[in-house]
C-alpha cells in the first residue's frame, strides 16, 4: 500500500483513510463539510485559507465560542489551516509542489475561472500527479448558461423548487432550516471521491469529479420530479404532509402537536384501532393508501378530531404500544437532552476543552471517529507547506517531530 493511500496499517477502524492527503480549496459550507468528513474519517487535511481573514464562516456570528464562530468550529476539526496568498506566485508555486509530490485528493469550491487562472485546477494538477483525484464543487454545475454565476445554499432552494414545496399552503415560501444543499453537496464530494479512490486501487488513474449546489438541490426533488413527469401536475407546499401518503402529518393533540406517520395499509389499521375506530377499515375511502390520498382530507379531519380528544403524551405512548411512527415535535435543547442523543454519543467532547461538536453519523466496529484535533486557528499550520519542494516521503508526515498530524 503506499504511502498516501486509504486504510493506513495500524491505524484504528474508525480511520480507514489514515495515509490519505488531501487539500482543501474551499470556503463556507460545502467543501469545509467534505474536508471534514475526510479528515474525520482519517486523512490528512491541509485547509488552505487566505491569510487576510480566512474562510468566510470565521466571521459568520454570533454567535461565538472564545472569539471563533460557531459555524466554522462545526465545519472544520481535524483539519491543518494553512495561511496561503494566492495572489503570490512563489507561495503559489509551492502549493502546487505539494499537490503534486503530496496529495492524493484536492477539492475546491472558489470562484468559477479562479483555480484555471491560478494553474491549481484538475487539467494542471493531474498533467504532473496523474494519480491525483481532483473534486469541483461548483455552483450551477460545470456547464451551461449559468456554470459562471455563483450561488449559495438558500438560492439554491429558491431557484431548484425546494421553496415552493416546503411550509404550508397559502404562506410564503419558506427555506429549510439546516444548509441541506451545502451539505449534501459536500456529501456527494466524499462519496465521488470514495469511489475515485476505489477506482484508483485498481488502475493506478485519478480523476476529475464534476458535483454542485444545484445538481444536489434538483437531486433532493428527486420524487417530486417523477411524479410531475407522471402527471404533468405542478406539486406546492404541504406543510408536513407527504403528497403519496395518508394519515402522514402532524396533528394537534389537546396540548400540542404529534406526528403521525402511517406509511402502509398496516400501520393504518393499527392507527384505527388505536384511536378506537377499527370500522374505519370497513370504509372504502380508508381502506387503501391510494384511495386515503383521495380522500385525504376526509381522513385527516377524522383522525384530527380523535387526537385532539387526548395529550400528546398519552398519544405517544398509546401509538408507541400499537406500533404506529409517531412523534412529538422537539425543541433542539429537548433533542440535546435526550437519552437516545445521550446514548448514541453523537456529541463529541473537544480536545483541549474548546466546544463540543457533532460527530459524524457513522461508526466503525462500534467506534465513532473522534475529534482529534480543535477547529485551527488561521494559519497555525502554514509551515507544512514550506517554499521549497519536499519529497512525498517527507509530506505524508508532515510533522515528523510529533508523528502524522492526523492522529494528534
């Protein structure tokens, strides 16, 4: 295996990509967030920043922890910044130097044209390191009439149709609360880039990975797409409804609101006899998912006025009892609270006694990767890339006075 390649020997199940190096050319949330999840699961991750401020997230508050935004200390563990002017060409040269004799994985969200001008993109890269695999996160995609124009998350849900699905009818357009553009795109990123390593394994050949903002926001309206290519019908907000399923929403108990989710003709049954009308099932108009979408407002009027007979708590524990998906809805500080939250341990302790931060939703051999190292300060790791060239033994310990720094 070589130096630079995934699953390091001797490194722990929960870092399978130990050895890997990869360069982080990226701002704000989609590409930080695929640094992250690389350097969580192992690899060295060299963030590269402009000294005059550093990623855009670093200003992003309040709110604050010591001095450093929330948002960037949730993006950013496990990862080496390193402070690099651009504009300068030796400091330049030298990142190139290492992308070429160091990494096996670049990934960049800037500017559309910028990494081309500054000879950092995939076709300059991969001429010298062929083996390098090579990840765009771009705005609209990498062509088309709008490939130049920028984006972010919420425009994204304006301009891909996720606003006009979402909240309730008759309202305003409302956005998604998490950045689930920005996330899934950097999602997408890690898992191109996984499939590029596996590639590589066997070829020896990198590759060139194409992702955006907006592929994942039309990906996201995957079923919504289908069905208007079915129908022809233009789907609107539903608050928290499914288009395809009946009873599947919230309702208001006597004190407050429960989820529902009967999501087969089985689960429906079960919710009748919970609620005390088993000859529901009897009814025609309740006695199949497609004829309870037909006559979905029919069914939910009757199963509101039996809800909003008791309080949520008994409707939870009596659906819980029949087996039905139900569901209170939680204020984050009760999510944090939670025994299953608890239990789970998603919220990992921070070294050196900065912030916990949300782990990633995986584990390995029932071990979590864990924060091994704070979200960086600008620029505390710039003598990594050095203005000379090194060999590529050298680079994969990048800090041979205390082993890879992947594993502090």
């Amino acid at each position: 295996m070589s130096a630079g390649a995934p699953g390091q020997r001797g490194a722990p199940a929960s870092q399978p990509l130990a050895g890997l190096v990869a360069v982080e050319l990226g701002h704000s949330v989609a590409a930080p967030l695929a640094g992250q999840v690389l350097a969580d699961l192992g690899a060295t991750l060299l963030k590269i920043e402009n000294p005059r401020g550093g990623d855009d997230t670093r200003s992003w508050g309040p709110p604050f922890w010591q001095g450093a935004s929330c948002t960037f200390l949730s993006l950013n563990r496990n990862k080496h910044s390193v402070a690099l002017d651009l504009k300068d060409e030796a400091a330049c040269a030298a990142l190139r130097r290492y992308i070429v004799e160091s990494a096996d994985v670049v990934f960049q969200n800037m500017r559309a044209g910028l990494v081309a001008r500054l000879e950092l993109d995939a076709a300059s890269l991969r001429r010298d390191n062929p083996r390098l695999i090579y990840c765009n996160l771009h705005a609209f995609g990498a062509k088309g009439p709008l490939a130049e124009r920028p984006g972010y998350d919420p425009l994204m849900q304006a301009f891909g149709g996720i606003m006009s699905v979402t909240g309730e009818p008759g309202r305003p357009p409302v956005r998604v609360g998490p950045s689930l553009v920005d996330v899934g795109t950097g999602m997408w990123a890690v898992i191109g880039i996984l499939a590029a390593l596996h590639r590589r394994e066997h070829t020896g050949a990198g590759c060139e990975i194409d992702t955006s903002l907006y592929e994942t926001t039309l990906a996201w309206m995957n079923t919504h797409a289908v069905a208007h290519a079915a129908t022809g019908k233009v789907p609107g907000p539903r608050g928290t409804e499914n288009p395809g399923l009946v009873p599947y929403k919230v309702f208001r108990a006597c004190d407050d609101p429960v989820l529902i989710a009967a999501g087969n003709d089985n689960l429906f049954g079960r919710l009748a006899h919970a609620l005390g009308h088993p000859e529901w099932l009897e009814d025609a108009r309740f006695a199949t998912n497609p004829e309870r979408v037909r006559n979905r407002e029919v069914v939910n009027a009757a199963v509101e006025a039996v809800v909003a007979t008791r309080r949520c708590a008994e409707w939870i524990e009596r659906l819980d009892r029949a087996g039905v998906p139900c569901a209170p809805i939680q204020t984050l500080d009760q999510v944090m609270s939670h025994p299953q939250t608890r239990a789970l341990e998603m919220f990992l302790p921070a070294p050196h006694g900065t912030i916990p931060l949300m782990g990633l939703p995986l584990s390995f051999d029932g071990t979590r990767p864990a924060t091994r190292k704070a979200p960086p300060g600008l620029g505390e790791d710039s003598a990594l890339i050095p203005p000379r060239a090194q060999s590529r033994a050298a680079s994969t310990n990048p800090d041979p006075g205390r082993g890879d720094p992947g594993h502090e």
